[in-house]
C-alpha cells in the first residue's frame, strides 16, 4: 500500500509543480518535458531489462549447474547455522541460503551485473515457500532489505569514476563508504528485526556478525597500509579472480560428479528471458515515476528547501550542494550516478562536495528499483513494511555519510 501511494504521488506533485511552473513563471515547455520524460524512462525501464536478459541468463544457468554439482548444497551449510536464525521461516538446510549468501557477496564485491541475477534467484526461490503469493513473506523482507541497505566492501566503480576525472587519491572514499554502508546495512537489520521479533542478541547471530565486523577492520587496516594505485588494482584483481574462481567452482565439482554440464546450463538459463520479461512492466512504472518527479523540479525544491532550514540552525551546510546525490539514490542508480559526477566536475573532485557526493553514493541502494525488480520478478503486490525499512536503511546510510565525510574531509 505504501508503494501504491507514492507512486501515485510522483504524478500528482509533479502534475502540482508544473502547473505551478506554467501559471506563474510561464514555462511553457515544462509539461512537454514531463511527457518527454515518460517516453524516455518508459524506454530506459525495457532497455534495462533487455540488458538484463544475457546476464540473467548466464547466472541462473551457471546456478543450476552450482546446484546439480553439489555446491551450492556446500555454501548453505557453511552459513546455515547464521540464516536458520535470521530467516527462521525458511526450512534449515533450504538451497535458497546458497543463493542469498551468493547474492550478499557480489553485492559486497561491488559486482551488480552478477549480483541481480543471484537475488532474483533467491526471491523465486522464496516464493515457493511463500503461502500468500501476492504479499511479500518475512524472508523475502529480510532479504530486500539486507539488499537495499547496499554493503559493499569494494566501491569499484565509484573509485573508477573518480580516476577518470583526475582525483588525487580515487581510493580516499573507500573507508568512509565502507562505515556508512555498514551503518545502512545495521538499522536495516535491526528494523526488520523488530518487525519479526528476532533476537539479535542470540550467540550465533553475534557470532556471524562479529566475524565480517572482523573481517571488515581488517581490510580496512589492510588497504590503509598501501598506495591507492595497489587499492585499485588489488580491488579489481580480487573481485574478478573470486568472481571467476566461482565459476569454475561451479562447473569443476558438477564435472567430479559426473554432472552434464552444458544441459544443467542450458535448462537454467531458460529461466533467465522468462524472468527478464516478467519485471518490465514493473521496472517501467517505477522509473516513469521517479522520471516525471525529478524532472518537474520536485527534487531540487526538497533539497534547496532542505538546505534553507539547515541555514537557518547555523549547522554548516557545505555537504547540502551533494544532496541530490542521497535523494536520488534510492530512487535511481543511473541518475544518482549522473549527480555525483555533475557534483565532481562542478566543484572539483577532490573538493569536500565532489567527496561527500562519492560517499553519498556509495552508502545505500537503489531502494525503489530493487524492490519493484525483485518484487515484480515474482508477482508480489503487497510488499508490507519492506519499503519502510529500506528506506529507514536509506536514511541510516546518508546521516553517516554526511558525519564520515566531515570527520575524513571537511
């Protein structure tokens, strides 16, 4: 319901602002603007999916090849003692937490173009368990949000972003984006957890996540003791060489157990088309709607209104020119991404907005996209309190990015 009202309310504000536009400054051209953009982002939701297609269909089909090889069967053991308590609806041993835990890697890795394929993976999998079809199960929650909390230990692109436009360190974003997305990631935890009446306290739950905690101080001391030119080039080499290393995980144990490979492949990558076609409908919605409320203006009349009550506690207000950044970012990955490099090249890259637009962009997810992708992916209409969460998570992550970037760079 939630999703069904602000949708609706794209429309309706950006209908207000335009006739606002029209009457009183006499913008005649802001409503051919607004049709405008329906037509393009109407293109750029089927294009997406289009994109979508090859690379869905080569990871579902090298995941029936993980699950027939065996191990897929082998990851959900190795976490199953972790998921059994924070997805207790799910049967234990279940392979859907082979799929979660490879999906909540490649996120981390900064793979998105194989992490979509292994999520949607995990969503149709959970929705075989769900009783109600329609209405998003506490599993599928917990996992959309863990989702658009957006964790990620490697911010590859944005460190490429950065290189290309002449950055002095491209990885000084590195540590700041990896606290606010860890930041993200815990009140989405803790949100959904409430909700579900889960314990966080319980030892193996602790005990899991005191582990990546671990481990994520130790990357973090790991990378601060060598040159940014190493950070790149370790961070690249690493996630492509795990990446790869799966694959051939995959095929190389199906082979052992006399698995036929190419016929594993080929009946799972039929799935692929079949999903990327189910989800247009609901990747076009979203996206004209966020279209159409960006482009009347509404955006920037939140973040100019934002920075005027900032001014006026006398709080300094020199992250505010980022802002469009973390509004954006829930709402588009494609348009936050063309704000962070319009923010660098306008105030420089290296300048404290160029830096805090990075970390802005770095912190969460793409909240609506994800849900309407992963949601849509299977049918479901009633996504309960998964938006509230998520972008509860959203919030989490910008508040931290805007107080690590003061504490880094300002």
């Amino acid at each position: 319901m939630v999703l069904n009202y602000l949708w609706a309310a794209f429309f309706l504000i950006a209908f207000a602002i335009a006739l606002f536009q029209l009457i009183v400054f006499r913008d005649v051209e802001i409503f051919q603007k607004l049709v405008t953009s329906t037509f393009d982002n109407a293109k750029l939701g089927f294009e997406i999916s289009l994109g979508l297609t090859g690379v869905m269909t080569l990871w579902l089909g090298l995941m029936k090849v993980g699950e027939r090889g065996g191990i897929i069967a082998i990851f959900s053991r190795l976490v199953a003692p972790f998921f059994n308590r924070l997805f207790p609806e799910i049967p234990k041993n279940h392979p859907v937490f082979g799929s979660i835990l490879m999906n909540f890697s490649a996120n981390m890795l900064g793979l998105d173009n194989a992490a979509t394929p292994l999520g949607l993976k995990a969503m149709k999998e959970m929705q075989e368990l769900n009783p109600i079809k329609d209405r998003a199960s506490n599993p599928q929650i917990m996992f959309l949000v863990l989702n658009t909390s957006g964790l990620t230990i490697i911010p590859i692109s944005i460190m490429v972003f950065r290189a290309q436009l002449g950055a002095a360190d491209p990885s000084d974003i590195f540590i700041p984006i990896l606290l606010a997305t860890f930041f993200s990631t815990t009140v989405g935890l803790i949100a959904v957890a409430l909700y579900q009446r889960i314990n966080l306290f319980n030892p193996v739950i602790l005990a899991y996540i005191g582990t990546l905690l671990l481990l994520i101080v130790g990357l973090i001391y790991y990378f601060s003791t060598i040159s940014q030119e190493q950070v790149s080039v370790i961070s690249q080499v690493a996630s492509n060489v795990i990446l790869f290393s799966i694959i051939i995980s995959f095929v190389g144990l199906a082979l052992i157990r006399k698995v036929n490979v190419y016929e594993a492949f080929i009946e799972g990558a039929k799935e692929g088309f079949s999903v990327a076609i189910t989800i247009i409908p609901y990747l076009v919605a979203i996206l004209v709607a966020i279209g159409v409320f960006r482009t009347s203006g509404a955006l920037d009349m939140i973040v100019d209104g934002i920075g005027y009550l900032i001014a006026l506690t006398g709080v300094n207000t020199d992250f505010v020119p980022a802002l469009p950044v973390a509004f954006m970012k829930p709402l588009s990955g494609s348009g936050a991404r063309g704000l962070m490099v319009e923010a660098m090249t306008t105030y420089g890259v290296d300048s404290f907005v160029g830096r805090m637009a990075s970390v802005f962009q770095g912190s969460t997810e793409t909240t609506f996209y994800v849900l309407a992708v992963y949601f849509g992916s299977v049918g479901i209409k009633r996504s309960r309190y998964a938006l509230t969460c998520g972008l509860l998570a959203d919030l989490a992550g910008a508040i931290a990015a805007i107080f690590i970037a003061y504490l880094f760079f300002h």
